[in-house]
C-alpha cells in the first residue's frame, strides 16, 4: 500500500524534488505556521497560568481572541506537512518518530478543544451539548489545559527537529 502510495504521488514528489525553491517555501510556510500559531498560543497559556482574581476575565477575553489566527496556523502546518510528506512517503509512512509527532498533533488539537470547553465554563456558561462543570467556574480545568498545551507545543517541536535529524 506504501509503494502504491509512493508510487502515485511520484510526480509531486520529483517536482519537490527538483525545485529546492519550492520545497523551501513550503518548508518555510510549515515552520512560519508553527512559530506563530504555537507561539500565539504558548503566551496565551503563560498569560493564563499567571492570571488570578480580577485579571482572569481579561485573559480569557485575549485567550478567546487568540483561536482564529492559532486554528489558521495549524490548518497552514497541515497543508504543508502534507506537501513535505507526500514527497517522501516511503519515509515518513514508515517513521515512528512522525507517527509519534502526528499522534502528539492530535493530542494537541483534542486538548484545544478541551481548552475551549474550559474557557466557557470558566465564563460561568455550560459547553455547548454538556453540562456545568462540577467545580463551577472551568478555572482549574483551563489551568490544566494550559499546562498540556506547553507541553504539546515542545514535544512537537523536539519531535520536528528529530523527524529532520533523526
């Protein structure tokens, strides 16, 4: 199925293969993406973790404020990944290390949505479909969002550098 794979997309592979300007502004969008969505959302978190009494209802008005250009970072980062792996399938069809890095991806897309169900009851609201959180206001549940989303960004980038080097 690989090889199949591998052998439809021969022909967008030898275009990247061929144009090294090309394969560099793809690259290069693919990081962009990534500094700016993940680090948008890297001060959020820190903005939130440090945030108590009065300064939380300002933070969570940044917070909600911060989703659109993070959610266009991220849909950037997918098309490009793609690209880049759709030139080399046989490789990362293969490679633990970019199932491991697409698996923590996905853990980070899931957690945001935790985040956002967690800014809305911080806000004192029910998430849409479900129920008042027990604790009343979402803070503790954002917190820990915040803190998984810290850790989401660094393994995902540890695990880029290692996807190139490794």
């Amino acid at each position: 199925m690989v090889d199949a794979l591998a052998s439809a997309l021969e022909p967008w592979a030898a275009l990247y293969g061929d144009h090294p300007l090309l394969a560099t502004a793809i690259l290069g969008a693919h990081l962009l993406a990534l500094f700016i969505g993940g680090g948008v959302a890297i001060a959020a978190d820190r903005a939130l973790l440090r945030a108590d009494g009065e300064a939380r209802g300002r933070v969570l008005e940044e917070l909600e404020a911060t989703h659109p250009l993070v959610i266009r970072m991220l849909a950037v980062a997918v098309a490009t990944g793609v690209l880049m792996a759709a030139a080399d399938v046989a490789t990362f069809a293969t490679s633990w290390v970019y199932w491991t890095k697409m698996a923590t991806f996905a853990l980070l897309l899931l957690n945001g949505v935790a985040m956002r169900r967690a800014e809305t009851a911080a806000r004192g609201h029910a998430p849409t479909g479900g129920a008042a959180p027990v604790d009343g206001s979402g803070w503790p549940a954002l917190r820990s969002a915040a803190v998984r989303s810290l850790g989401g960004w660094g393994a995902l980038v540890l695990l880029g550098v290692l996807l190139t080097n490794g």
